[in-house]
C-alpha cells in the first residue's frame, strides 16, 4: 500500500508538470483498441495519412484550418514507434498487402498546425496541436478485469468457458495433474501451454472474452512465469504445491503486467475508439456476436468515461471523456447496407454506451472503412438487381463481385438469437468474404480512400483543434 501511494504520489506531480505544459502546446492522447482482426494497425496508418494529406476529408471541419501535419518523435521514450511508413508502404505499394496486426503497445506523434477560428482568428498566429496515438491490442483490455478476481474466481470462469468451447485437450490435461502435489516446472509449462492453445481455439470458434489476453499476445514476455499459470479446479494448496504456485503466478501477473498496463499507457488517454469487426462476429453465428457484445460491455467497464471539471484537468487528472465504437469493414457491404450494420452495432453497444453516457462522457456508434478495398456494383441475378461489392479476394487474389446476404432492418433480429444461444441464423445466412487492399493511385494532397474515416476524425478530434 505504502509503494502504491508513494507511485501515485509521484505520478501526480510528473502529470502536474505535464500539464501545465500542455496550456502552451497542448495534446490530445488518442487510444486505438480492438479485437484481433478488427483493423488496428490500418486504422492508423489511414488516419494519420490522412491527417497530413488532407484531400479526402471533406467532413472534417477543421483540415481547411490545418496549415501543416508532420511526424515527430513520441514523448514516451520506453514504448515502440507504431511502424507507419512501414505499414503505409504495404497498403500503397504496386503489389499491396494488409500489413502485420498489433502485438503489442506502440505510439505516434502527430503535429499538427491549426489557425485559430472564430472572432480571434485575425489576433492570434497558428498554434501546435500534438496527437499522440496509442495503439495496443484489446485482448490486454480484458485483462483490467482480473484485479478484481482472486485466482480460484478466475479458475472457476475459465474452466466453465473453455467447457462452453469444447477444450478437451486441457480437459485431458488436467485429468493426469495432482494440483495439490509438488510443484514440478515442466508440468506448469505443459497446463500453460494447453491453456494458451485452448484459449486460441476458443478464439478461431468466435469466443472474444479470452483471459489472460497476454497468452494470446504475449509480447516480449513470452515464456516469462508471469505468463506461465493455468486454471485449477478448487482444492488444497499447501506450500510448494502446484496450485499454490498457480496463484502466485496469476497475483503477479496482475500486480507486475496488468496494473503497470493501466498505470502508464490506458489510463492517460483523453478520447478512445474501440475497433469491432460485427461482420465477422456475424458471420461467425449468433455465439460469436453474444461474446463481441459481452465483451464491450467489459472493456467500456475499463475505462474511466466522463466529463473533468477544468481544476482537475489541469492538476493532470485524465478521463476519456469520448468514445467512438466503430464497426470496420463497412466496405464489404454495399452502400445501401450500411445505415443497418450501424444500427446493429448501436444496439450492442447499448449497455456500454448508457453508462458512458451517464458519467459524462459523448459516445458514438460509425461504420467505417479506413481503407476502402472494394468497388459498388449493382448486378442482374434471375432477373433480380442485386447490390454487390467488387474486389480482389485475400485467398487466390482472384476479382470477385460478392452479394454477401442483407441484414435486416431490425438489430433485434440479430441480437435476439445471439442472446438466447442460437446455434444458427434462421433466415438468412450471411457470407462475408475476406477482400485484399487494391492497388492505389493517390493525386497530390490526397490520403488513402476510405469510408466515413473524416466523419471518425471529427467526433474524436474537431474540438481539440
């Protein structure tokens, strides 16, 4: 207790001087997480492309203000570059390619040099604005939800979801495993492992709550004993035993990576998008879209959503106080389609939007794309026009026009079966193919082209600048 309140102590007077800083050049901490697959990595590179060639973001109220956007070093000087050339250049290149997904905690920094607006426009010159992005993976998100478990509440969650998963390999495992008896290394190392493969399964078959979410992206701690603990049936513990060094290990898991993760990266953010891929999870079956929604639901639990009076924001207190839920992809549905995935999302996110919104903070609900793969076409099909997409298919690279089903116009008729345990959608069946990006040729001042991404930028950053 004494060392937690002598590092808050500590925190707080390098945050006061942070932010008095920040009155003469102030920044704004924008945190990028999602789901795996959910388009991270893409999401930043087009923003930031974006941001420093402004011509496709028309909805985007300040870019006619922006004079200039250049890169700078981040001010962190422990964590990861985010790789943005290197991503740009797989996404722009004559042969493009989705570049590697987040593994890991990584940031940039964008300047951003902005005239005032309004009656003191002709007074004052242009000031600098600092985006600092942060992205890390959603998967370390869940884990915030551990520091409140003791390690049998944790066992007793993960034993009952990896049964609801079909794990049987640990099942197996844990069957020739005496809990109570000595531990032996090799025996922890083998229930980690089975676990961390479980735990992937579960993730292929549409499963989001994964914890801890370091063994499914375990960073630069891979093989560590802070990564090497299993769930155990209840039992006895007594000293030296396996299970006792089970919950040694998950207590400093949460003490020595979970709580360092909050500390210093997710809770300084200002504004935050949370990145969901709802057509996969669709068309992965009702399970999958009930785990996507429980999900949200815990990560906006993470965070700390409201508004901050200005007495606080200036002793260096942070909250998010804006939240966008962005469902990715939209390029894989036609036009028409999309006012329906929004919707969808907007009733997943319900919960978790209600209780942001009760503590202040603004949230919304987009469908985006952050790099558009696809072209629109209406196609005759048994005399019927169909709307379809057009693009070059991920496997075989072959152009395919596909006609992915229609959602419906009542989310209902989506989360209703989600909730009750469907095994299947019962009037439609939606196949949603997975598209490459598609070879780009951008005109001066012009970033990569994308749906609804000004509209994104907006929300989370207009009244900052």
């Amino acid at each position: 207790m004494i060392g937690r309140f002598a590092d808050a102590v500590t925190r707080g007077v390098g945050d006061m001087t942070a932010s008095v800083t920040e009155v003469f050049d102030p920044t704004v901490r924008l945190g990028v997480t999602g789901l795996s697959r959910a388009g991270k990595t893409v999401f930043i590179t087009s923003l930031v492309a974006n941001l420093m060639d402004r011509g496709r973001m028309a909805g985007f109220s300040p870019a006619a203000r922006i004079d200039t956007a250049f890169l700078q070093p981040q001010p962190d000087d422990t964590i990861p570059r985010f790789e943005y050339e290197r991503h740009l250049a797989a996404l722009t290149s004559r042969t493009p390619h989705w570049p590697e997904g987040t593994r890991a905690v990584s940031e940039l920094r964008l300047s951003l040099k902005v005239r005032p607006a309004g009656m003191l426009a002709g007074m004052r010159g242009p000031r600098v604005v600092h985006l600092d992005i942060v992205d890390y993976p959603g998967e370390w998100l869940l884990d915030l939800g551990l520091m409140e478990k003791t390690y049998d509440e944790w066992s007793a969650r993960a034993l009952n979801r990896l049964k609801d998963w079909g794990a049987e390999a640990y099942a197996a495992a844990l069957a020739d495993v005496d809990p109570a008896a000595k531990l032996e290394e090799p025996t922890a190392q083998t229930l980690a492992a089975t676990y961390t493969e479980a735990l992937k399964a579960a993730r292929r078959a549409g499963a989001y709550d994964l914890t801890p979410g370091r063994f499914l992206l375990p960073g630069e701690l891979e093989g560590s004993p802070a990564l090497t603990f299993a769930p155990l049936p209840p039992g006895d513990a007594p000293r030296g035993s396996l299970r006792r060094e089970m919950a040694r290990r998950f207590e400093a898991y949460k003490s020595k990576v979970v709580q360092p993760f909050f500390r210093d990266h997710f809770a300084r953010l200002d504004r935050q998008v949370v990145l969901l891929d709802v057509l996969g999870a669709i068309r992965r079956g009702p399970r999958a879209v009930e785990e996507m929604r429980a999900a949200i639901a815990d990560i906006l639990s993470a965070f700390k959503p409201g508004a901050l009076n200005w007495l606080l924001s200036l002793l260096g207190a942070r909250r998010v106080d804006r939240v966008l839920f962005a469902a990715t992809k939209a390029d894989h549905l036609h036009h028409t389609q999309h006012a329906r995935l929004t919707a969808i999302l907007d009733a997943m996110v319900d919960d978790a939007r209600r209780r942001a919104d009760f503590a202040g903070a603004r949230t919304e609900a987009l469908s985006i794309a952050a790099l558009r793969a696809t072209v629109e076409e209406m196609r005759e099909h048994r005399g019927e026009s169909l709307p379809v997409v057009r693009g070059r298919l991920l496997e075989g690279g072959r152009e395919a026009a596909l006609y992915p089903g229609e959602l419906p116009p009542d989310p209902s008729h989506i989360l209703t079966p989600a909730m009750q345990g469907a095994e299947g959608w019962l009037e439609a069946e939606y196949d949603i193919m997975e598209f490459a990006p598609a070879p780009l040729t951008l005109r001066p001042g012009e970033g990569p082209p994308f749906i609804r991404l000004d509209r994104a930028a907006e929300f989370l950053l207009a009244d900052r600048l």
